[in-house]
C-alpha cells in the first residue's frame, strides 16, 4: 500500500500476506532518487571495476559470510513479506549463498583475458578475448523468491565488475533493504545499492541511464520494460514466467514422480515460475500416478502453525487460480481432489485436475498457484508436442528408467532447462545457466553464461611483424593478388 503524505512525499507500506497486518514502510524513491543512485552507481562502478578479480572476489565472499552469519534473520524477513514457511525461506538463503560463492570464486577463469587462435593466414596478429563489465546494472527483481532470483542476477553482474541499483518488488522491499545493509558492512562504496517503490520506480530505474537491465516478471510486464529499453538500445535480459510440463514414461518410478509432482506443482503456493502446472502421463499409469499425486496432497496441511506452504503472496492471484480452474471444469475437466472451494481469501488448497482440453487457461497460461493439471497421452511423442505446445519454455521435466530415453525426451523439449527424474534439479547448480526460450524471455543467469551475460566482449588483435602478403593497404601488388588467387581455393577449397 503507498501513501501520500502532506509533504508530496511517498512511503510504501508492506503487509503480511497471512493476515494483512502491517509489517514495516520504506520511501517511494523519485526519479530523481532514481538518477541519483545510478549517477553514485556509476562512479562505484568505475572503482570497482577497476578492482583485481582476487580483490573484488575477497569482498564478494565477505558479503556471503556477513549474510551465512545472519541467514536466520534473513530468513525471517523473507518469511514474513512473503508468507511462506520459515524452512523455505532458509533453504532459499542456502541456495543464494551458494550461487553468490559460485559467482566470485569463477569470474576470473571465465571472464580473464586469454590468447585466441588467429589462424595460418593471421600468422603475424596476436589476438586475445577478455571480457569487461557493462558498467552500471539495473535489477528489477520478483516477490515469489525475492532473495533467490535477484541475486541470481545480482551476483554474476557484481562478480563481472558491474555496480548494482536494485529495484524490488513494492511486496518484498524489506528483504532486497536488509542486503544492502550487509553490503555496506563488508564495503563503504555504493556498488550495490536498493531503491524502492512500485512501478513506476522500476519504469524511472530503466530510463536512469544504466548500461544493461535484469528483469524477473510477468511475460506481459517484461514486453514493457523491453519496449522502455528500446528507446536507448539498453540491453535486457528476462526472465518471464512458465507452463512447466512434466512428462511421465510407462516405466518411470511413479512414487519418485508423485513426491516431485507435488513439491513442484504446490511448493511456495505454487508460485514458483518453474513450477510443475502440467503432467503428461502414458495412459497405461495414468491412473495409478493421479491416485499417487492426489495422496500427497491429501497430506498437505495449509493453515494452522506449521503449514505445508503459505498463502498467496499476491493476494489478487487467487482470483486468476479460480478463473483457470473453474475454466478448466467447464471445458469438461474433472478435480480429482480440491476445486473452486480450494480457492480462499488468502489461501489456496491443492487442486489436482485431470482430462483438461489443451486448449484451456489451465493449459495454456501461467497459473502460478498450488494447482497441477494431470493429461494422458498414447506415448511419449505425443507428449513432448502437448508439452511443447504453449507460448512459454522456461522449464521441464521427463521421469523414465531410461537414461537414454530421458536425454533423447530433454533434447526434444523446447525450454531453457530441463530435469530427468526430478524437478528444480539444477536451481543449485553454480555452473548451469539458466533463462528461457519463446514467451519465457531470453538470457542467462547463473554459470558462466550468467557472468558472460553482464560482460561486453572486448577483442584485441596486436600485429607482431610484418605479413608475408600486403593486402591491408590501398597499393595492394599484382603479385600478392595473384597469391591470394591461389590461396583461397588451397585453403577453402575442400569440402571436409
């Protein structure tokens, strides 16, 4: 909720998704709040760039042991602005952590500068590849994880030399605040560096002047932001939202299958944006892996002192749960457990459907809710098309004994990343990047695609002596020509 006050100024207040009481209030920065911490950014940026990897890679680790030190507060302050269960909020710290170490202590090797292969006719250039920072970082970041997801940006953009103005989610500021505190412990220049407001805060962050924007939300939202970026050729990396499908083999572990289904399908609420929404089984288990599923969720707890998972974080995003699923029941689907009365004020309880038509909201768009829609198909190709068939390709998963059919299953699918007998495999893997394809958005976070991805590269090409041909100049001779007659089909000439 954001006030005007009588002095024309703005406060944020943030509430508690559980109950709606209030929990703390934070300034609406201006546009010229905004300009301002990217002018300061900017010249942090210079300074910091200017930092050897080993020494920007010393303060990096000290950040993430300020953090590791204090994690349980953190915790508690992720919990709060977002409902979810402390032991998530903790996990979601750990695997942050995790990725932030990756970060620092891989930056040199990845992005240092190192001797390229000229080639033969290049005998006499020197050349070398090295990688240097955007300069100044624009984060727009999420409430679902709203440690997890940023950092996954602004970790890699510190590690490549970049400074940071981070602009967080009007529902969670207080986590992205109690990070820079801890980066101001560990280092007095303004290299990282929060804002906070709405959107409009976001849209004033993207026309401030940074080299490079990182932004996590809605499809819709993410054309927006491109659309700003466009006027000034700012660069953008996105991470929009999903449809996740899970494909289920006739030989697979149906019990391993149920226990992902139902921690992807319904973890964090369901808002997870490589949550499990749709499973794909072969129809000889089908009904043996929805009994599975539908018992798991039975033991799903939603209220009381130690919940399962919390309630919806954005209060309005039950209304978009009720209208897929009671979409889904009038286009002849059936709720094998849960339904329309899952759906409360603040909370939502599982819902399992089955036999929904491919054509419905609950197929084809981002629910984002602890709901999960079971289809049979005939075989597995048949499911890699339904599974491919939507405007999203952020993730997916194959559950099969089958080692090479599960690899020959990932390769077909059309999405950024993709799991073989799990779910979120690879959110704590340091070294895999991360990021979609189609209307999921483009770029990588995370592994050495995610440093690369806030870095310019920079080639460098030194002449050492004299070429044998003297081809770079106005005057170029008969004679040298004649040689490069010869040479291009010596050299280009073979067809292997």
């Amino acid at each position: 909720m954001t006030l005007l006050h009588d002095d024309g100024t703005s406060v944020l207040t943030t509430t508690d998704p559980r109950d709606g009481s209030p929990i703390a209030s934070y300034p609406v920065s201006s546009a010229d709040d905004v300009r301002h911490a990217v002018y300061r950014a900017r010249e942090a940026a210079a300074w910091w760039a200017g930092l050897a990897f080993g020494e920007r890679r010393r303060v990096l680790v000290a950040f993430k042991a300020a953090i590791a030190r204090d994690a349980k507060a953190l915790a508690a302050t992720i919990a709060r602005e977002t409902g979810k269960p402390d032991g998530d909020a903790l996990l979601e710290v750990m695997l942050t952590l995790g990725h932030l170490d990756w970060a620092a202590k891989n930056a040199e090797p990845v992005l240092k500068r190192r001797k390229v292969k000229a080639g033969l006719v290049n005998y006499n250039q020197h050349a070398t590849l090295g990688y240097v920072p955007y300069g100044v970082v624009g984060v727009i970041g999420p409430w679902n994880y709203p440690f997890y997801t940023p950092m996954g940006s602004i970790s890699y953009a510190l590690a490549a030399g970049n400074a940071v103005v981070f602009k967080p989610s009007e529902l969670t500021p207080g986590t992205a605040v109690w990070v820079a505190d801890k980066w101001r412990e560990v280092c007095d220049r303004p290299v990282l560096q929060v804002v906070t407001g709405g959107r409009a805060t976001g849209a004033n962050l993207v026309r401030a002047g940074v080299d490079k924007v990182a932004f996590t939300g809605s499809t819709a939202s993410a054309k927006k932001v491109m659309a700003a970026c466009s006027e000034t050729l700012t660069p953008l990396v996105a991470e929009c939202g999903g449809k996740d499908a899970l494909i289920v083999a006739t030989d697979a572990d149906l019990d391993a299958a149920a226990d992902f289904i139902a921690f992807g399908a319904l973890g964090n609420a369901g808002q997870t944006c490589v949550g499990v929404e749709r499973v794909y089984v072969e129809q000889r288990v089908r009904d043996a892996l929805v009994d599975k599923v539908v018992e798991r969720a039975k033991r799903v707890v939603v209220t009381g002192d130690a919940p399962t998972y919390g309630p919806m974080t954005l209060a309005t995003q039950t209304g978009v749960v009720a209208a897929h699923v009671e979409d889904a029941l009038a286009r002849g689907g059936k709720a094998v457990f849960g339904g329309p009365e899952s759906v409360a004020e603040r909370t939502v309880s599982p819902i399992v459907l089955v036999d929904v038509p491919e054509d419905s909201d609950a197929v084809q768009r981002e629910t984002f809710g602890p709901t999960v829609v079971i289809n049979a198909v005939a075989d597995l190709d048949e499911a890699v098309a339904r599974a491919n068939a939507t405007d999203y390709g952020l993730g997916a998963a194959v559950f099969t004994k089958d080692a090479r059919k599960g690899e020959r299953i990932a390769e077909q699918l059309r999405a950024g990343v993709v799991t073989i007998n799990s779910v979120l495999g690879f959110a704590a893997i340091g070294a895999l990047p991360f990021g979609g394809v189609k209307g999921s958005g483009f770029g990588r976070i995370h592994g050495a695609d995610g440093l690369r991805e806030f870095s310019v590269p920079k080639s460098i090409a030194r002449q050492t002596r004299k070429a044998a041909l003297n081809l770079l100049t106005l005057e170029r001779s008969p004679k040298d020509m004649h040689m490069v007659e010869r040479m291009i089909p010596m050299l280009h000439g073979k067809a292997r």
